[in-house]
C-alpha cells in the first residue's frame, strides 16, 4: 500500500490514527471531509466488543479491495495495548473489516491472494512502533505521541499529500 498522509481521530475515548491508502478515493468522497472518520465510528459501534478493553491506541489502515465490478471499503485495525508494561513492546492484534462485515482473510484463495497486511502495513506499523517507543523512553508522554508529527514513510510508501481535498 501507498498511503496519504496520516491522520488522528477517536472511538470511544481510544485515539487513533488513520492511514487511507492510494485508491480509497474509489470508496470515500475525499471532498466528504469525515467520511472515513464516519464509516469508522459506524464500525466501532458495532463491533466494539472485538477490542480489548485495554486498548490504548490503534491503527487503522483504510483501503479499497475491488471484487469483479464492486469495490468494498476495507480496515486492518492494528490495536496496542499494554504499551508501557509489556517488555517486548505493545501487545497488538489485529483486525481486518470489509465493509460493515468483520471479516477473515482467505489465505487458501486462488483468485486473489489475501492477508491481513502488506509489507508496507506491517512498515507503517512498525515505524509507529518505533516512534511511540522513542518518546515514551525519552519521558515523553502518549498524548504527545498522538498530537506529535507522524514517522516520515520512504518516499515510495508515500502519496504525498492529505486525503481530503479542503
């Protein structure tokens, strides 16, 4: 995936940061400013239950999947928890949605190979890491990890510019 610029939002008081990835403007009006954060919240409401409580913040890596003449809006929710007391770094899990639906992956799928990820999620996810672990280290706090400036991607992982036309 290739990604717009990153973003912030919250559902239910947990902050999260939105990666819409090139393409999503076949399943969000970027002229709509809120849409993702809209379609979102209407996934938080019904499955909130999936998340543990514990959660502290989340990724969520938007992006378009197109099947035959239909395209679906899809979410990989990356959630961190246990963020300052886990020695090995934040828990986290992983869910993916299509639509409105919770949705698994098919591995075994011929037609389209499928995952909960790409190489460059699983990079965005890891430079979030890498920040939240710097300034947590250095004294800093999570509020200023989440107002903070996001991890610069590699140039190719980047689309260069905000989502939303304003």
């Amino acid at each position: 995936m290739v990604f717009y610029n990153p973003f912030t939002t919250e559902m239910d008081n947990i902050p999260t940061i939105v990666y819409p990835a090139r393409g999503v403007d076949a399943v969000f009006d970027r002229r709509d400013k809120g849409c993702i954060e809209k379609y979102l919240q209407g996934l938080w409401n019904l499955h909130r239950g999936l998340v543990s409580p514990e959660t502290e913040y989340m990724l969520a890596m938007v992006w378009d999947e197109p099947v035959e003449e239909k395209r679906n809006q899809m979410v990989d929710l990356w959630t961190h928890r246990r963020t300052a007391d886990y020695g090995f770094g934040p828990l986290m899990d992983v869910l993916t949605f299509r639509n409105q639906d919770h949705y698994f992956p098919d591995q075994l799928r011929q037609d389209t190979p499928e995952g909960r990820g790409s190489g460059n999620t699983t990079h965005a996810v890891s430079e979030e890491e890498q920040l939240w672990t710097e300034l947590i280290s250095a004294g800093g706090t999570p509020q200023e990890f989440l107002s903070g400036s996001r991890p610069k991607l590699p140039e190719r992982m980047r689309v260069g510019e905000d989502f939303y036309l304003i």
